[in-house]
C-alpha cells in the first residue's frame, strides 16, 4: 500500500475509532444527567465535560505510548483494568448523588429546590395545594450550590478515568509511518473524542431543558443518579 495512503488511513481509522467510542453513553450521558437535574448552565456543562474529555484522552494517549513501548498486550490489560474501575465508580457515584439526593429533601424541582413544610416557619410562594400544610420549595445554598463544583470534577474524573483501548492497536501502526503518523493519529483521536465529549453533553442538557418538565421530574435527582448507576452496572457486564 502507497505510504501516504495508509497514513490516510490511519488517521480515518483514528477519526472513526473516536466518533463510534464516544457515542457510547458512559461518555456523555451522565454530563446530560446531572446538568439538567442540576440546571447547569451550557458554560458549566461544556467546562466539566470538556476536563473529562482531557483526563480521558490523555489516559488513553499514555496507554498508547506505553503499547509503543511495552507492548499491546500489557496496555490493554491495564486499559481494560481502568475500564471496569471507572464503571464501579459510576455505580457509587450514581448511588451516592441518590442518597445525597434524599438526604437534601428527596422531593424537590429541578435545579436543586429543597422541600420544606409550610408550617416549618413563614409563607412563600409556592403553594402544590390546599392543604393547610402545604408544601414549598426553597434554595438551600449550603447544600445545594456548595456542592456544585465538587459534583461536577468527581463526575469529570470518574468518566475521564475511563480510558478507550480501541485506540491502541492504531497508535501501535502508525509507529511504521514515523513520528508525524503518530502524532497525527494522536491528536484526530484527541480532538474528535474532545469536540464530541463537549457537544454531545452541552446539547443534551440544553434539548433536555427544552422539554416539557412534568410533577415527576421533582425526582430528577434521583432519579439521574439512579440511571448512572444503572449505566455503571451495564458496563461492568459487557465486554
């Protein structure tokens, strides 16, 4: 095969090992989750995807030199190793963020409004019904926007920390086309997992915003960290 042709490609290899691993929803769904459980603005969940979308394709470009180095083999172990960890952080961070759901009042609109009694002290707006003790929402700022930058890196981490092994075996062919070829691999994986991470997160949260919010979705939360976890759990058992 022509030198250049198969440069090209490597690097269309690259490009699709990229787009079809990031759709995969471990990827972005949680960003989407949490952001709109959690009303982040597109800036936030561009920034927190985005340090994700860092951690992850530098994790997998060191796999990668490593591969070079020491071989595919061991690289894959370890990568497949990081795989499975990440996917049991998932399923603790989605089963803490429900316990820390309910322990902030359980019952609350989207974007982090607390459930308080009415006759807990003072009238508000926020009437649900007729009853002399009806309920209302409030803010809890300690609680709520306190944890907000914490949410949002342990969530970076823990998907970043999921590296993808898929582009090993591309790394390790380039190495015959010399230093470009690799560094050209590298950087299409990089960029299209990155630009796509980001995308995919902000328009998720921003479409999901869009949408019709109905009385149930007062267990957003909840119910976000629940299909986190069930994303983690599924994970665990595919291969």
């Amino acid at each position: 095969m022509d030198p250049g042709l198969k440069t090209s490609v490597l690097l269309g290899t690259a490009l699709a090992t990229a787009l079809f691993h990031t759709l995969i929803p471990d990827h972005w769904l949680p960003f989407v989750l949490i952001g709109r459980a959690r009303n982040w603005t597109a800036a936030t969940t561009a920034a927190v995807s985005g340090a994700s979308a860092v951690i992850h394709t530098v994790l997998s470009i060191v796999l990668g030199a490593l591969a070079i180095a020491m071989g595919l083999t061991w690289a894959r172990v370890v990568g497949e190793s990081l795989e499975k960890a990440s996917a049991v952080l998932l399923v603790v961070f989605g089963l803490g963020y429900v316990v820390w759901a309910w322990r902030k009042g359980g019952h609350f609109h989207p974007g982090g409004r607390r459930l308080h009694d009415a006759a807990a002290g003072g009238s508000c707006a926020g009437d649900e019904g007729p009853h002399p003790q009806h309920l209302h929402y409030h803010a809890d700022d300690e609680m709520i926007h306190g944890s907000e930058r914490r949410t949002g890196m342990y969530l970076a981490v823990i998907i970043g920390l999921n590296p993808c092994v898929l582009i090993l075996p591309v790394m390790l062919s380039s190495v015959e086309r010399g230093t470009t070829a690799v560094a050209g691999v590298t950087l299409v994986y990089a960029l299209t997992t990155s630009v796509l991470m980001v995308a995919l997160s902000t328009l998720g949260v921003a479409g999901t915003r869009r949408m019709r919010v109905p009385g149930v979705a007062r267990y957003m939360e909840s119910a976000s960290g629940l299909l986190i976890a069930l994303t983690g759990i599924v994970l665990l058992f595919i291969d």
